[in-house]
C-alpha cells in the first residue's frame, strides 16, 4: 500500500512539473507601469499558443512580437531588445523569406480599447531548444503602437512600444515587475 502510495505521489509531482514548462502567465504594462492585462501562453502541437485579454489600447491595429530579453523597463520598452530570431531571417509573417520566430499576426482593440485573441507562435516552444521563448533566462511580449506592415524591416514599421510583459523562464521573476495598482484598492476595502 505504501508503495502505491508513493508512486501516486511520484506521478502528481511529475504532473505539476509538467505543467509548468507548458505554459506561462506573462501581465502586461503600459509606459506609465498600469497593468493592462494578461496574456496565457501554452505549448500546442506545432507551436505556442498565446491567449490575450488586455485593455486600455487605443482602438485599432497593434503590431505585437516577442522579444530577445526579459527586460521591460518603461517608457520605451527598448530593453526588450530585438524580436525573438534565433534563425536569423528577416522580419514579417508576410516576408517571402521567412519571418522572425517572435513575429505574431496583428491584434485588434475594439472602440473600446479591449483585445480578446487567439495567436500562436509556430515552431517556438516554451520547452528547452533552439526556439524556446524561455532560452537564457527568457523573453518579453511587447505590443506596439500602430500596425506591423508584416515585411518591412526590421521591424514592420509598427511604431512605439506601448506595452510590454516579461516571459519568465522561473515564473517567480515576473513578480518582480510592477504590481497591479487595483490590488492596493481591494485590500484597503477588507
């Protein structure tokens, strides 16, 4: 009995090991350090699957892409680095050569300022290898100002950071960026 025991065990430590290298949470900042919210990523069959739910963007086309470093400091965002290329190709999902491995389609706001989509990251991996988004101690998500173009180099002409979001390879370093300012409100009312 014992043994049965320990092998369950063994199997639900296993499970939760598992788990944690298949997805991230990763919160999202704008410039002024407000979160605006989150965006779940999961490893899929062919790639990594990114769900976003964020608000408080100006209505319209974003150009959104992963990039090189776990550096989101505000207001510009350029200690991300580069997008994500491992494999040294050219910028755009519509560029005849390719495209970086952090190039995602464009998101759209609502009138709103509201996103709620579904993207995915063909070929990259939240496991070890070439293509992880947790390589080196991991990468960011960074949304942009206007719309990617999708071939223009080297960046498809999307404008500014506006928003960024620290892809932790130890998810406890993403509670190292700024803290939800709505959670200080919900405590003081306790």
């Amino acid at each position: 009995m014992r043994s049965v025991l320990l092998i369950i065990l063994f199997l639900i430590i296993t499970a939760c090991q598992a788990n944690d290298e298949t997805s991230r949470s990763v919160d999202m900042y704008n410039a002024s350090g407000d979160m605006i919210g989150t965006a779940q990523l999961t490893e899929g069959d062919g790639g990594v699957d990114v769900k976003l739910k964020l608000e408080g963007l100006e209505p319209g086309y974003h150009g959104i892409h992963v990039h090189e470093y776990p550096k989101c400091d505000p207001p510009d965002f350029t200690t991300a680095g580069s997008h994500l290329n491992p494999d040294g190709n050219e910028h755009g999902l519509m560029h005849p050569e390719g495209s970086h491995l952090g190039d995602l389609p464009n998101i759209e706001a609502d009138s709103g300022g509201l996103v709620d989509a579904e993207l995915m990251l063909p070929e990259a991996t939240l496991k070890d290898g070439k293509k992880s988004l947790l390589g080196g101690e991991g990468t960011s998500l960074v949304i942009h100002e206007n719309q990617d173009d999708g071939v223009s180099q080297p960046g498809g002409e999307s404008g500014a950071r506006i928003a960024c979001g620290i892809i932790a390879k130890d998810e406890k370093k993403s509670a190292e960026t700024p803290t939800d300012p709505t959670e200080f409100n919900e405590e003081q009312e306790e």
